[in-house]
C-alpha cells in the first residue's frame, strides 16, 4: 500500500541491518520492512534500540509501528521514550483500536486504527517533506502603495499590478494598447490566443459591461475587439479610459 500511494521504502543499511539482527532472531527480517517476531514479548525493551536503528538512515523521514491491541499497550512506554529522543517522525498503528490515544498524542506518535489510512498519510507526508524548499521572498520594505490621484476612488489594473510588483506579488504580464494599431502589433508579439481588457479607474466589474473579450483567434479578432470595447467605454458617462490590455489566455 505505501509504494502504491508513491511513498518509497529504502533498504536500511548493512550496519543497521547487523545491529538489529543482534536482538532479532534469524527468522526475522532486518532490511525494511522491520519483523521483530514474536519474540518482542520476552524481549519487549529492544523495541526502543529497534526505533533507534531504524531512524538512524537520513532516507528514512517516518517510521510506521505495527503493535496491535495488548502489543501497543505493553511497549508505550518504549514508544513514548523513542519519540522524545527521535526527530522524525513516529506512526503506530493499532487495528483493535485499543490504544491509549491521548497518552500517544502527548508523546507526539500519530495513531491510526487502519493500516491503509496510515500509508496514504505516510506517502503524503513523504511527497511533501521530499519538495524542494522555496526560497524565501525577498523583502521589499522600502516601497511605498500609491497615492490615488485627485479626484480618483480607485487604481486602474495597470497601476495597480505596477504597486503589487514592486512589493514582490507575483502578477500577471500583459501590454497596455491605445490604438488598433498597437492592439494588432502586440497580439503578434504575444501570441494567440488572446484577451482584451478595458484599463480605466473608474470601472471595477468590466464583465458586465462587455469590456472584456476572451479567445481573440487572429489579427482580425483583436482588431475588432479593440474597437468594440473602446466604442463600449466611450459611451459610458464619466469613464476615463487608459486603453486596452492585451494578455495570452
């Protein structure tokens, strides 16, 4: 179930493998998955050294114990002890669910009653510890937001995408078109398919006005579209119009 949720399940080194066949008889298997047998109840305190061992491999991110009911119950106290020395992290599984939870809990070791939801977690936990580490953002404490200018309520889309980038948020690239001309000249440079939308600060919602127009195919769509949306915003009463942007899809 772990490999088939994508999770991998290294061999543990021979070194490892020795120290735990010193208290596992020969029976037993030593190179992971861990079989302690049977023989765990006459010798129920080498589960903490076999935890130990078992942790030790930097390739090993969480180790999955398998004590059923009593089993559990009579090696907590090994469980408890390993995970307060270990940094990684610990997962019993106990399928009569007869554990006691709150005390596991507090020692920080995950409990599950069901072997196939701990795997899924297992192999999600591993596929997100396994992700490279994003490098943080670096700090743009130095801008300043803009000043809306007189007379004004809001920002148009270009200004405001321009103060976003200067703090560092991820925007979205497109080109600011005045003519038909230049609408035509940077769909070409961009590519198709395109959209077009009207830049003004006085229109926050440009969908239902028909100021935006998606899946421009060709020179001519956008051409069109253009003249569309420019005709569309000189008709509204006091809308300032900057011009149009146009974006791939």
């Amino acid at each position: 179930m772990l490999t088939l949720n994508g999770a991998t399940i290294p061999t543990l080194p021979e070194d490892v493998q020795a120290a735990l066949r010193a208290g596992i008889p020969d029976f037993g298997m030593v190179t992971n998955p861990i079989d302690l047998t049977g023989n765990l109840v006459n010798a129920n305190d080498f589960i903490f050294e076999a935890i130990r061992l078992a942790l030790r491999p930097d390739d090993i991110d969480v180790l999955m114990v398998y004590l059923p009911g009593n089993f559990l119950a009579q090696a907590i106290d090994q469980l408890e002890r390993a995970a307060a020395e270990a940094s990684k992290a610990i997962i019993a599984i106990d399928t009569f669910a007869l554990a006691d939870r709150e005390r596991l809990r507090k020692a920080g070791i995950a409990l599950f009653t069901d072997f196939d939801q701990a795997a899924r977690a297992v192999a999600t936990y591993g596929n997100w510890k396994s992700r490279a580490p994003v490098a943080p953002r670096q700090s743009h404490t130095t801008s300043v937001w803009p000043s809306l200018p007189a007379g004004r309520l809001a920002l148009s889309e270009t200004e405001a995408k321009d103060a976003l980038a200067r703090f560092g948020v991820p925007v979205v690239t497109d080109t600011l078109v005045r003519t038909s001309a230049e609408a035509r000249a940077a769909a070409d440079r961009i590519g198709y398919p395109l959209v077009l939308k009207l830049v003004s600060p006085d229109v926050a919602h440009k969908t239902e006005h028909g100021l935006i127009r998606l899946g421009l195919a060709d020179a001519d769509a956008v051409e069109g579209a253009f003249e569309a949306v420019m005709a569309k915003a000189r008709s509204m009463t006091g809308v300032r119009v900057e011009g149009v942007t146009s974006s791939p899809c």
